[in-house]
C-alpha cells in the first residue's frame, strides 16, 4: 500500500490527418472552421460523441453576443444551440488567440445527429465561421480487444482501450505466485526485455500481486501511447518470462486522453468532505447514465459509512432515504458496498427498517462494486449506480437541480447490517451531483491537486456498459487533525433549479485516432542489465543427487520440465527465488552433471515446441552463461558468452536453438504443498510425467579440452532454469550408491539355530519412468 503522503493512483486510422501540439493528438478530424467574421479560426477535431476540441482557436472576441453554436440542420443559423465554453459557461465568449477549446454537446446530442458547429452571433443572427460534420462520422470511442490469457491462471475479460493512454482490464485473474511479473508493452507482437513496465493501478511498479476478478484501470506513462505499442501483457522480468500478452491493434479509433488536450485531471472530479472528525468524503463523476462514486473514511473496527439521497428533495430526512452502505474488512481488505432503503428509524427486521435492498426484493441491489482498498487506515469504497431509480426502493439521481443528500456513521451488528448510527448528518445539506466539477477537499499544505489527487477517471457511455475505472487515494490531515479544503462547502441553501447539465463528454475518456507510427516515446533499455533474482535468505536444501561422470552408461540425459519444489527446492539450491518451473534430468530437480572431455552425450529435450507460448517454450542448450535467456540478451551481452551446445547460427548471425522438442512436465498431484515434504524424493514420488503430442527434440555435445570446467544447462528463452555442469578431465568409476555389494557372513554356532535370513534387505522403489 501507498505509504504517507503519497496515493494509490488509478486510473485512429486517420480520414485527413491527425494532430496536436507537441505531437500529442486530439481526436479524428473534422475539419477546418470557415474564416468569415472577426479573425475565426481552427482545427476541429472530433474527441468522442459527444466532446469537439478546436486547435489553435482564434477570435478577436469583438462580436456582441457571440457563442459556441452546433444544429441538428445543414445551416448555420438561429435554429441551432447553445454550447457552453471550456469552463462550462454559458457567457458570451471571450477573445481566443490560438488557444484549445473543448467543448461538449449538451445531453442527447451526438456528432451523429448534428451536421455543423459554428460561431453564431445572436443579437445580429450572424456566421463568424462554421464546419460541417461529415455524414455517418465515425467518431472515437472506446475499443475492446483480446482478453489475457496466460500461466499462474492469469486470464481476464475483453480488455477494453479506454483512449490513447488508458487500458482498462475487467475481471483480472493472476495467483500472484511468480516473483517478478509487472504489466509490460513494447514494440513488436511479443514481449521481450526490451519492453517497458506500466505502473500498476495504483501507480507502482513492484511486482504484481494476487488478483481475484478486480477490474484494473492501467495508464500508460509519460506520453506512451497505445499507437506506440505492439503488445501488452504480464512479464515476468528477472526471469524473462511470458506469463501472457495480447497484440495491440495497429488502427483503433479511440479518444485521447485529457492529457493530450491539455485538461488537467482534478478537473473533472467532483470531491466533498461530509465529517471533518472521521475524514469522510465522498467524490464522483457522472458517466452517461450512471454516476461514479468513492467513499472515503477514519472508520473503527467493524464500522460502514453510508451516504445517499434524503427521503425528501428540499431536506435531509433519513426516512425513505436511498444509501450505499460501505466497508472495508480490516483483516481481508475485502470492500463491500450494499444498496439500501432506510424505510425505518431500526435495525432491518423482516420487511421493516433501514434494509438492504436485496432484502425487500429479488434483484433489488443496483449497486456494482467497483474497487475497495485499505490505504493509511482510511477505508475506501468505490461504486456505480444508474442515474435513474431502478426500482420502488430507489430515488434518482438529479441531473438539472441539487438535491438533499444524507450520511451516517455506525457499527455493523453480527448480521453485518446497519446498527444505529455513531455519526450523522444533522442540517440540510444539498449536493448538485451535475454540476461544473470542483475538488473541495483537502490537500497537503503547498501541494498541487494535479500531484496528489489523481481522478476517479470519468467513462464514456461505452466504456460504462464494460466498467467504470476509480481512482483510490487516501485524504490527507494537517497536524493537530485539522483539515484544510478547498474554496466551496456543501451548500446547505434550499435547492435550486438551473440548466447545467452532466457532461457525458466531461465523464469521457478524450478519444483520438491514428495509425501506429515510429515513436520514440518507448525508453529503450539498451545495455542496461536484467533485475538480479531475489536472494534466499534461508537455504535448507533438499540433497539432490548428482549425476556421476560413469552414468548413465549411454550418455543419454532426458530434460523435462517440472516445478521448483517450494522453499526447499530450487530457491535453496540455488540461492534465489525461481518462477515456478525449473529443468529436471533424468526426473531429478536440477541435479549437478558430471561428464567427461571426449565423450559423447545426448539430451532429449521435452521443453516445449511452441514459441508463441513462451511459458511453454523452453529450448534447451548449453553454456558458460550461469543466467541463462539467450534470446533475451543484448549484443554486448552475448559478446561475453559462449554457447557450447544447442543453438546454431544463421548466416545472418541470428541465433537459432535445436534443442527443441514436445513439452513433458513433471505435475505434482495431491493435496499437500512442496514444503510439506522433507525429501526430494519423497516430493519425487508425488510427481507424474505429463507430455505433449509430439516428437522430443536432441542435442548432441561433446565436451573437448577447451570447455571451461564449469557450464551450464540453460533454457534459451528465460533465464535461471537451470543448473551447473562440471566438465572432468577422467572419470574413476567408484561404486555406484545404487549398487547393491553383498557381503557373505557364515554363520556362528550360536545362530545355528536362527532362520536363514539374507545379511542385505533390498528395498525396490519404483519412479516413474522419463517416458
């Protein structure tokens, strides 16, 4: 988790062209305004449905009653309507000189169901410059492609581009068990070292932990951009590993993000304090027809917050109030968030009280959990609700007047329900959920809300029917417990009817279209060396037997992959954490190999085939390199390596491994771990041999004077799967352990009378077999 101070953070094949300034892009093009009064000009761009972004906007701003105007009809005249400017007013508009403006259609309006925008003066029914939509414009929106699929049960639903920055994954699954994976994209279509790490939702880059069907909001760093991407995956770095990608298309459709448009975040976040005591917030975007929401709260032990909609329009009455009733549980981190209607000054008792809605009625909870997280000690709860009431137990959400709104403070009782509340509500207070956004919580002394309060990142419409995105940050205290906040309170005035209206284009993500060209935007790691694998602190090793330099009699190794065999296994043999899986010989976990200069020896490799699976892709070879990954290496890396067996070079100089055949994998099975055992052969007699359609692959070596005594058996496209090779000048064949040297002992008088009983017990143990 974050620690103080600091937040978890969330969150166009082109007609004519595309473009922006400083490279950055703006949305489909439209096309240019017409120059016909008072200096008007620039670039339209289409950001999305329902957002316009003029580039390098000129007025001289000395037209009477001048606005942003946009009709359903082909001219420009005063049949159309109003657009308010870039900071929501409805004023006339002022002077511009070479400025970016965004602008949004009202609610019901598309760039599908207008035909021009335009500068229209009112008081003297005037054009000052206009542009017509092309029919049936395809604007951006948001885009689905593949969904995740991989190993250590990473999988995912259609993972969705938000816009040019954004990647959102819904139902993320992945065991956490892998010691180094991060979200990863690069160029090309697959992953390689070469790539570049994406900050996980929170805005770190350690490694990934354990997701259980989280949706996870990914935004790409710097000025990266999907266009300048081939792929996108999980990547296991210190090991080199594919654990799953998929291809990013090279032409999507979407929208920019507000970042390319120069929009800064908080803008378009709304955040109110409830209780300066216990810290407790409540921040929201309106995303089309449903609204965002994030609780934020101090809370006790088994406490819920709660806030929703008052009983009453005009004041703040519990009784038949609408509320979200929230909580983290402080042992699982586990969030929950349940729809209520508080039909009752009680606890919920049949069909009576404050109730979940699930309660009263089948289907009744339209409450969709978003995201819950412990951070700071603050409990965090993001949500979406439609705007709409969905049934007799809910009250809608105002769209052109603020309303009352209610919240509380309570312990749960043993049924995990509301009790009576600790803290509540005790005035009216009103909350215009449509209004112009405003952060009015606090922020830490001499900071920016740009650096520490990233958004609760609005949605497009589309992006809405996959999921919303949420942003989880803790609020921040001054000494002493005081808090400071911004310039606007909730108003606890009577509620007043006006005509701002949500802005679904306001709770888009800003979209854009391009093909993928040759950006640098992509830091490439050149030289720099892979992460070393974590060390081992403990090493109680599991003994291991080695190969001797006499066996086997032919010279033939079988190499297999299998597990690492928990703590005991290949992180103690070894020194460091492995990823999982590891080379097994002869069906032993990475064993030392002795051999002989001048013999022959072959390994039948059972590593895997396939290179498009690279987590089963595993080509065997031989070298002086203790890492391993050839294929991942630099070139001045490879310059100090040698490879003595399994790879052969092109006449290009590309390497090319031999060593690859069908994938065979030793599986345990059973219910107990790795670290329930306490022998390698113990463990051993727990493994099967599980082997694909196919043939084995071989690689022949012999070891010669001029091999170092020391090499290694390696995988060739990830690193530490192997283990070492000691190269012997001479073999003296000792007594094999295995042989059984019987000794005879005759008899003495006094066991004249005992049962013959043969001095040696053979004992058979059976291992399954390499094949």
């Amino acid at each position: 988790m974050a620690k103080s101070g600091r937040h978890l953070f969330l969150l166009f094949a082109a007609v004519s062209f595309v473009g922006g300034i400083n490279g950055e892009y703006l949305g489909k093009f439209i096309g240019q305004l017409s120059e016909l009064h008072h200096g008007v000009s620039g670039e339209v761009y289409a950001v999305d449905g329902r957002t316009i972004h003029i580039k390098d906007y000129t007025y001289d701003g000395q037209g009477p009653a001048a606005y942003f105007y946009a009709s359903t009809y082909k001219t420009a005249d005063s049949k159309g309507f109003r657009l308010r400017d870039e900071n929501n007013n409805g004023d006339v508009i002022r002077r511009y000189r070479k400025e970016g403006v965004t602008l949004t259609l009202p609610e019901g309006k598309t760039l599908n169901n207008i035909k021009i925008f335009y500068v229209w003066c009112e008081e003297f029914d005037v054009n000052f410059g206009d542009v017509k939509i092309p029919r049936n414009f395809d604007y951006p929106r948001p885009q689905k492609i593949d969904a995740l699929k991989g190993v250590h049960q990473i999988s995912s639903d259609n993972i969705v581009i938000v816009d040019a920055q954004t990647l959102l994954i819904p139902n993320l699954h992945y065991d956490g068990e892998a010691p180094d994976a991060k979200f990863w994209a690069g160029r090309g279509p697959k992953p390689s070292p070469q790539g570049i790490r994406i900050a996980d939702e929170n805005g770190k880059e350690l490694p990934l932990r354990r997701y259980d069907g989280k949706t996870v909001v990914l935004t790409l760093p710097g000025d990266l951009t999907v266009f300048d991407i081939g792929h996108f995956g999980i990547w296991c770095e210190q090991f080199t590993v594919d654990f799953g990608h998929i291809q990013i298309p090279q032409s999507v459709n979407v929208p920019p993000s507000l970042k390319m448009l120069g929009v800064s975040p908080q803008s378009k976040l709304n955040c109110e304090v409830l209780d300066d005591e216990l810290a407790f917030e409540v921040r929201w975007a309106v995303a089309g027809e449903s609204i965002v929401l994030q609780m934020v709260a101090k809370l006790e032990e088994r406490e819920y917050m709660s806030f929703g909609l008052s009983g009453e329009v005009a004041n703040s009455v519990m009784i038949g109030g609408d509320v979200v009733v929230a909580w983290v549980d402080k042992e699982t981190l586990k969030g929950y968030a349940y729809d209520y209607y508080l039909g009752d000054k009680s606890q919920c008792s049949g069909p009576t009280g404050s109730c979940p809605d699930s309660k009263l009625a089948e289907n009744s909870n339209n409450i969709r959990l978003l995201n819950a997280a412990m951070v700071n000690g603050y409990s965090i709860v993001t949500f979406q609700r439609p705007l709409k009431a969905s049934d007799q137990f809910d009250l809608p959400i105002l769209t052109n007047q603020s309303q009352a709104i209610i919240w509380a403070v309570g312990p749960l009782n043993q049924r995990d329900e509301v009790s009576f509340h600790s803290s509540y509500l005790k005035h009216d207070s009103f909350i215009d959920f449509a209004r112009p956004a405003k952060w009015n919580c606090p922020l830490p002394e001499g900071e920016t809300a740009a650096k520490h309060v990233e958004p609760l990142k609005a949605v497009t419409t589309e992006a809405v029917a996959v999921v919303a995105s949420t942003t989880t940050s803790a609020p921040t205290r001054r000494e002493g417990g005081n808090r400071r906040r911004g310039s606007n309170r909730i108003s606890t005035r009577q509620p007043e009817t006006h005509a701002e209206i949500a802005e679904e284009g306001q709770a888009s993500k800003r979209e854009s279209t391009r093909t993928r060209g040759t950006s640098n935007k992509i830091s490439q790691r050149g030289t720099q060396t892979v992460p070393p694998p974590t060390p081992v602190k403990e090493r109680n090793a599991w003994y291991i037997p080695p190969i001797e330099c006499y066996e086997p009699e032919d010279g033939v190794f079988y190499a297999q992959m299998g597990p690492t065999g928990g703590k005991r296994g290949y992180p103690a043999i070894t020194g460091h954490v492995g990823w999982g899986i590891s080379w097994y010989i002869n069906g032993l976990l990475i064993p030392e190999i002795n051999v002989v200069r001048g013999k022959t020896y072959n390994f039948i490799t059972e590593g895997g085939d396939n290179p498009e699976v690279s987590a089963k892709y595993h080509p065997f070879y031989i070298t002086d390199d203790p890492v391993g990954g050839y294929a991942y290496k630099t070139p001045e890396e490879r310059k100090n390596i040698s490879i003595l067996a399994g790879v052969r070079f092109d006449k290009a100089g590309e390497p090319i491994p031999v060593g690859v055949g069908r994938l065979c994998h030793w599986t345990h099975s059973g219910d107990s771990d790795a670290d329930d055992f306490d022998s390698f052969g113990a463990y051993q007699r727990t493994l099967q041999l599980k082997c694909d359609v196919g043939e084995p692959g071989i690689v022949t070596w012999t070891p010669d004077r001029n091999t170092p005594d020391t090499v290694y058996y390696q995988c060739f496209t990830h690193r530490h799967l192997g283990w070492k090779i000691n190269v012997h000048d001479s073999c003296e064949q000792a007594v094999a352990a295995s042989e059984l040297q019987p000794t005879i002992v005759k008899p003495s008088e006094a066991q004249s009378d005992l049962e013959p009983e043969a001095s040696i017990r053979q004992e058979s143990v059976n291992f399954p077999s390499p094949h």
